[in-house]
C-alpha cells in the first residue's frame, strides 16, 4: 500500500516540479512557510503539491479528456468480437476485460500486449485491467484499441 501511495506521490511530483521549485524557491525566502508547523497545522509542501496537481488538472482539460476518451476506449473494446471476452467494463479511464475461463487466464493476454507495448494487470485469473494515462490522445487510443483487438482474437488457450 505505502509503495502504491509512493508511486503516484512520485507521478505527481514529476508533473508539478516546476510548481514545486516556485514553492521550495518561496519557503527559503519566508521562515513561516519553513516551519513545521502542529499536528493538525496541515503540511506546505504537501498543500503546494496538491493544488499544483488540481490546476494542472483543469488547466490542461485532463478531465474532459478523460470523460470524452473513456466512452471511446470502453465502446471499442465492447466492439471487439472475441470468443474470449465475456465482458467489458470500466469507469472512468479504468477499464477491466473480463475473459471465458476457457480463454486459459489473463496473464498470457498480458504478457501479449506487453510485448505489443501496453501494460495491463491481470487479476483475479480472468481479468485484464487497463488504466491509460488522463492525457492519453485519441491516436494513441486508436493505436491501443488495434492492439488490444488484435490480442483478444488470439487463442492463446
């Protein structure tokens, strides 16, 4: 769990770096922004960071983005004709396709698409879960949606 909350802690750092630098620049310069702080006093830097992360959000139309490639990502993967599927389904940009017992588990299906250059999660034995980046294109959907086609026509069994 920690190295989950690190991970996206880290992802988010890499995306506001630049806000973050303005923040460090600013908190050197004022000796009430370095102090510690209480218990309950909240954390600067962590504060800085969270709103960087909401304005890149909505500055860059991620979440538009998300909702108006969602509904395309989900549609064609349901689109997809494969005796392995049994159902596709997802919210937001987290979608999951959930394959016939008989399709011989996720995990090849993974491995699959890994070397077609998506990275999916198998879990639960029969289910592949995919979660795109928010400022994915609509290209590099296309591009995904080839590929995920391609590799759920597979018998891989």
């Amino acid at each position: 769990m920690l190295s989950t909350c690190l991970e996206h802690a880290w992802s988010i750092l890499g995306v506001c770096s630049s806000h973050l630098r303005l923040f460090v620049q600013r908190s050197a310069r004022d000796p009430e922004t370095r102090s510690a702080g209480s218990t309950f006093g909240g954390n600067p830097l962590a504060c800085a960071l969270a709103r960087a992360a909401l304005r890149v959000l909505v500055d860059e139309g991620m979440i538009e983005n998300a909702a108006l490639q969602s509904v395309r990502f989900l549609d064609g993967l349901r689109s997809v004709r494969a005796n392995t599927v049994r159902e596709v389904r997802g919210r937001g940009l987290m979608l999951a396709v959930d394959l016939l017992p008989e399709a011989g588990g996720a995990r090849r299906y993974c491995e699959v698409l890994q070397s077609r250059g998506i990275l999916a999660k198998d879990t639960h034995e029969h289910m592949i879960c995919v979660v795109p980046p928010l400022a994915i294109t609509s290209d590099q959907l296309d591009w995904a949606m080839d590929r995920f086609g391609a590799t759920l026509r597979q018998d891989l069994s």
